[in-house]
C-alpha cells in the first residue's frame, strides 16, 4: 500500500487514569473519555471530575494526543443548565472535541464555544449522504458511522459527504441498531441512552417457535454477539481514507486498551510504511492473540464483512472467555490432562432449523481477506485457565493460575498450586479456555505518569564561519533555538565533511562497542567471526574461544600494548608474549570491529 497524505487516528478509550496512561503509552493518536458529571452513555466507568480537566487535557496533548470528551445522552430540558456549566469546563479546558448524541447538544455547544469540534456519535445514528448533510447543519464535522456498516457501504459513504468518518474497529457489538437499544429501560427503568445500560443482551434466553421452546443446549445467550475485530478491513478502511479508527472499552481495563491500542498501532504503521506485508501480518497475529487473552467472547468481522447473522452470535457465553485451548481427558493425581479439539468452538447457527446445514449458507456482501486470525497459542505457566462446563453463569466456575506445563506428544499436563481448584468437579470432555496472561497484565502496569518516545523532534543545525552554532528544535506546534557563544573557527588540519563525519561516527561506534564487551560479565563474552580478507591478524588469545585465525577478539584478548599486526606499524615491539598469542591492541580491535 502507498503512503497516504496523512494517517488516520487511533482513538482508544480511556475510562480510567490508568487506562488513559495505557493508550498513550502505546501510541494512541486520540483517547475519549466521560465526565463524573454525567451525559455520557457510559455512566458505569470512573470517568474523570470536571475540575480535573485542565490538567488531564494539558498531560493528553503534552503527549501528542487529542482529548475528546463524550456528551452521547439524550438531554432533558431541565438539565440544560447543567449542560451548559460542563460545557463552559470543557471549553477552558481545551478539550479537542465533543462526541455528541442529542442536536441540542450541539447547538448548545455552537453557541457557548464554537471554536469546539463537533463529533457525531454512532447513537446519532448517521448512516449515509443526507443525514450527514443534517449533522453538518449542526456544526458536525465528523461523524462515527454505525457498526451495522460495511466496507462497501462505508465506502459509498465516504464518497457522497465532505465529513471526516470515523469507524468501530474493535471492541463489544451492540445488538440493536446503532445503539439504539430499549430494551435495558423497558425492562428494568435503565436507559441505555443515558449512560446506564443493563446488558440486557447478555442475559440467556430460550427459543420460542410456534409456541414451543426448542431446546438448544447450552446455547442460551442468543442476543449476545461476539466481540468485533476489524483487523481484516483495515486495508480497505485505509484506502477509503477514514479518518478515525475507534477502540471500543471504556469500562475496560488498561490492560485491554494497551493490547488493542498498541495492536493497531503497529498494523496501522505498517500498512501505511509499505513494507514487509507478511512480517506486519505475523505480528498481527501475535496481537491479536495477546488481544484475545485480554478480553474476547470470540473475535468477529462484525458487519464490516457484510452482514452475517449465522456467525455473529455463538451464544454459549455472555462475558471474556479468551482462547479455546482442548478439552480435558482425565485428571492423574494433581495433574489435569488436556488435548486439542478441533471441534471444540463448533458453528452454533441454525439449530432450531428441522434440516440443518452443516455450516453457514449464503455470501457475504463484502468479503474480507483471510488474513487476520490470532496466533496459536502456547500455554505456559502463569497463563490463567477455566473450565468450561456449560454454565458461564456459575461464580465459582473451576479454574486458576497455572504453575507449570509440561506437553507430552498432543497432551498438556497442567498443574495447579495446591488446593487452587477442585480437581473432583472436572470431567472428561470439559472445554479449557486460556483467559489470561500474568506478563500481559505486570506490562499494562509498568507506566509512568509521562509516556515517552511520543513526540518526534526535529533539529536543525546552522553555523558559518565567524558565527555561533545555532539549534532549531521543533515538535508540532513548539519551536525552541538556542545559539553557541563562540563563533565557528576555519578549520585547521582537515574541514568536515559527511563522508568523514559518517567514518567518525562508524569508529564512535565501534569504540563504544568494544568498550560495552569489555564490561560484559564473562559469560556473555563471544567472539564473532572477521571477514577473512581483513589485514588484522586472527584471534589466538589464551581464551578457547579466540584461537580461531577466523574470529575477531573478544574483550579478554584486548591488550595495551601493540600486536604483531601494528607493531611494524608503530616502529614498538610487540614482546614476545603478545608476538606468541597474537594478542589484539585496542587499536587493531576497534578497526576489525568497524570492517566488520
């Protein structure tokens, strides 16, 4: 793929001050958040106090980010002047954009801060052409398009508006219509509108037809979808030129957001860099994977592919379940003995159906490339495992840490620290899923208040003869100078030039290389081998791992004085203990390391 005139965004939720850290950290572009004081549809999360904003926008853009704030609830009008109180905040503050629900909203912000930008919520429901010319009529100057959309529809889209569009591309999937569900406040007076849905999609059902239930196993969650991975579509989002790509989580922990941030960070990057595709898909894999043990119920295209309801829904769990792993043959002593099922996640549609089919019918309206599946799993001990009964629901569901693994032939012989889990319950045929990884969860945690390496700076070095040394250092929008206070001289031996400013550095170089083994403990010393047509004589220390002619010296063969192969050079006698074990001087070894 070619480079494009600009990258879109990496937005990543931020429900949490350690959840924000973990997506700068890992190289968001922008991160969302609500406010504690209200009109967010995600009223659940910790959200951040209105008083706090200030200095949390100020750390959100030292960083190189954008800070969006999230105002996606329908308003009542008593409630207006509340409103009006945060969005004066959010204005001071320097907030980058609103991600709005409610056109009074809007208009409301227009009128207190136009300077703001405007952001259409996917629960304004903007789907195509005309009711993005509605939003623009609001002072919308993106808009996050549904997630029932797909690539070809997104498309279409993009190419009858001016509006920047921004996309889902990971994340949990609503079951109704752009997030219009009304099912949480007609059966239990919450509204998902106002920040403070239910789930009501997560809850088991049973399949009524015709007046009879039909039995379905353990296939009981038929609203619950799986969760929404769109690394197959990112090609094509790219070249449709979406401005933003989104993460769903905000009541997610930072471990989530940092795999799935830094995951399409770097398949981002690489498909707009153009280079090695099979290297980015590989890595891809490998993150998607550290994905699906942070939080998955099964990764899906979503509707990004087209529509496909056969496979949206698996239905036999609502929550994270991870990575399939076997099923358990037999339990030996403190062991649990597990091996592969190819079976193990089978197709759950159409069950009710008299004659069914033995996989999905039908074609995808927009298929995707097969590339984007997580890599195989290799199960080791501080990994996290449950086993699987049929019962998701049940809060003491067998499982725990792993102290170690032992694979012998197609089996997995695992072990549990003692008492950790009642082996008496397991049974042969129980499903093993890996839920989570210890190293994942300690790296989520290593951040620091300042995430570094995020801003690039450019230098710019000036000088003339009879004048100071001048730096230009620029970042964004900040430039700095600063000016030596002794004027450049004329050179007097040699003047500089690239080609002897390169050697010079080449030699910096080897020096500090050199200088780095001599300080390495013994047992990390080695000795690589030289090209042969090099004019400095061999290795043949008293160290067994320098008396090929072959190899260069390590640190231990170094010595002061010179060598055979400088001592003519030098008019000095080599001794003859150096002459005998041809010994390297400092010089010699400095030079075979810059040839090398």
């Amino acid at each position: 793929m070619t480079a494009r005139s600009y990258k879109p965004e990496v937005l990543a939720p931020a429900g949490s001050m350690p959840a924000l850290l973990a997506a700068l950290q890992h190289g968001a572009d922008a991160v969302y958040f609500g406010l504690a004081e209200g009109f967010n549809a995600r009223a659940r999360a910790a959200n951040f106090a209105l008083a706090d904003l200030p200095e949390l926008v100020a750390r959100i853009h030292r960083a190189g980010a954008r800070a969006y704030v999230t105002l996606n609830t329908l308003v009542f009008e008593p409630e207006l002047p509340a409103l009006e109180r945060v969005l004066r905040g959010i204005a001071a503050a320097g907030v980058d954009a609103l991600i709005v629900q409610d056109p009074a909203v809007c208009l409301l912000a227009r009128a207190i801060a136009p300077e703001l930008e405007l952001h259409a919520s996917t629960q304004m429901t903007i789907a195509e052409p005309a009711a993005a010319a509605f939003a623009a009529q609001l002072g919308v100057t993106r808009v996050v398009v549904p997630r029932e959309l797909s690539v070809t529809e997104i498309e279409a889209f993009a190419a009858g508006t001016e509006l920047e569009l921004e996309v889902f591309v990971h994340g949990a999937l609503c079951v109704s219509w752009s997030g219009q569900c009304l099912t949480s406040e007609a059966w239990g007076g919450r509204s998902a509108n106002r920040g403070q849905c239910a789930q009501s999609c997560r809850m088991p059902y049973e399949l009524v037809v015709d007046g009879q239930a039909r039995p379905l196993g353990d296939v009981q969650y038929l609203l619950s979808p799986k969760d929404l991975s769109g690394a197959r579509a990112m090609p094509e989002l790219l070249r449709i030129g979406v401005h933003g790509l989104k993460i769903e989580g905000r009541q997610k922990g930072p471990q989530y957001v940092a795999t799935a941030t830094g995951g399409y960070r770097r398949w981002v990057d690489a498909l707009m860099s153009g280079g090695d595709r099979r290297a980015a898909e590989r890595q891809l894999a490998d993150d998607l994977l550290r994905m699906s043990l942070s939080y998955t119920r099964g990764f899906s295209d979503g509707f990004l592919g087209g529509s496909d309801h056969q496979t949206l829904v698996e239905g036999r769990f609502p929550k994270h379940r991870g990575v399939f792993v076997g099923r358990v043959r037999r339990v030996v002593g403190d062991q649990v003995v597990i091996g592969p099922d190819a079976g193990g996640r089978p197709w759950t549609g159409a069950l009710a159906v008299p004659e069914r089919p033995a996989g999905p019918t039908g074609e995808r309206s927009a298929p995707l490339p097969a590339a984007g599946d997580a890599a195989a799993l290799q199960l080791r001990a501080g990994m996290g495992v449950v086993f699987d009964q049929g019962d998701p629901e049940d809060k003491n569901e067998p499982g725990g840490a792993l102290w170690r693994v032992d694979q012998r032939g197609d089996e997995w012989w695992l072990g549990f620290g003692n008492g950790s889990i009642d082996l008496s319950r397991l049974r042969p045929g129980d499903r093993v899923f890996a839920t989570n990884d210890s190293a994942l969860a300690a790296e989520a945690t290593r951040l620091g208040d300042e995430p570094t390496g995020r801003n690039a700076i450019d230098l710019a070095v000036t000088g003339a003869l009879g004048a100071p040394l001048a730096v230009t250092a620029r970042c964004g929008a900040w430039s700095a100078q600063a000016t030596g206070d002794t004027p450049l001289a004329a050179a007097r031996a040699r003047a500089s030039t690239s080609r002897c400013c390169a050697t010079s550095s080449a030699r910096s170089a080897a020096r500090r290389s050199a200088a780095a083994r001599s300080t390495a403990p013994a047992s990390r010393r080695a000795c690589t081998p030289r090209p042969a047509s090099s004019r400095n004589c061999g290795g043949g220390s008293s160290s067994s791992c320098c008396r090929s002619s072959n190899a260069a010296p390590c640190a231990r063969s170094i010595r002061r004085r010179p060598c055979r192969a400088c001592a003519p050079r030098s008019g000095r006698s080599a001794g003859p203990a150096q002459a005998r074990r041809r010994s390297w001087c400092r010089s010699c070894a400095a030079t075979s390391n810059s040839t090398r």
